[in-house]
C-alpha cells in the first residue's frame, strides 16, 4: 500500500503581507473577484480574516468574516484552485464556527451566489438552511446574479471537529 503524505496545513490571522497571494488566488477562482482595497478595507476594520497555508507555505485558503451583533456575517471564503476538492472549504467553515461559538454568537449568515450548486449543498450539509434571495446581489457577465442568504444557527449546531486539525 502506497501512503499519500498529507502537507502539514496551517492557519493563522491574514496581515496585509498575505494581500498580493489572496489577491492572485481571489483573481483565478472568481470572476468577479475582490479588489486588492476590499481586502485592505476589511483587514482595517478589524474584521475576522484567517489564512489556511500548505507546508510549504503556499496559500491553501482564507476566509473574511464581520462580527455583528449576536452574529457572525461571512463575507468571503476561498480555496485556491489546486487545494480544492480536498475537504478545506469544510474545514474552514468549522474554524469559522467555532469562531462565532468562542464568542457566544448565536447566528452565522452568508451569501452565495445562486448558480453555485457547490457551495450551496456544502453549506446544506453543514446544517445552513436557505432562508432568503437578495436580488442582484453579485456582479455578472450579462445581468447580475441573485444571492441565496443562509444561515446556521449555533445554538442548534453541532461543534466542529474539522477545525482541530487546522490548530
């Protein structure tokens, strides 16, 4: 039997010196992605920013998210192309909810475009429900997308254990 070795993975808090790989990774996954300011502008405003890096310390992934009040509000999570498929899209959705548990909150909220069935059956499986549409919400080729908002509530959720690998 041929034993595939894992990397060892990483998290730490995104500091500005992470800006210009979160940028080229933000830049190859959407089509409409952040702007270098939005990543500035969030990381100034103190909101909840983490990077995931592989052993080598390339960048795996990284989340943005705003606390609010009794609620955290994800505002941006990304697996770069080469890592996808591998469980750390999850992974950092259960950081994320710990994040929010730590600290007593009892919502966590996101948007996800419509046409992301990915995404969205992700988010079902981690107990999020679809509870509304904003419309044209994400920029698009043609007309603008439609947003699916979720939420999960933490008082109901069970806690992550994916997490504990990523400490």
């Amino acid at each position: 039997m041929n034993a595939v070795l894992q990397p060892r993975l990483t998290r730490r808090s995104m500091t500005v010196r992470d800006l210009d790989a979160v940028v080229a990774v933000e830049t190859r996954c959407y089509s409409h992605p952040w702007s270098r300011g939005n990543f500035t502008d969030s990381l100034a405003a103190g909101y909840l920013a983490e990077v995931l890096e592989g052993g080598e310390g390339e960048l795996v992934g990284y989340f943005i998210a705003m606390t609010g009040v009794d609620e955290l509000h994800l505002l941006n999570i990304t697996v770069a192309p080469a890592w996808q498929g591998q469980g750390h899209g999850q992974a950092l959705m259960a950081v994320l909810q710990q994040h929010a548990q730590h600290q007593g909150l009892a919502m966590l909220w996101l948007e996800v475009r419509e046409s992301n069935q990915g995404a969205r059956a992700l988010y079902r499986r981690l107990g999020f429900e679809e509870v509304g549409l904003r419309r044209g919400y994400y920029p698009a080729a043609v007309r603008r997308e439609d947003a699916v908002v979720m939420r999960l509530a933490l008082s109901e959720a069970r806690t992550p254990r994916q997490a504990d690998a990523l400490d």
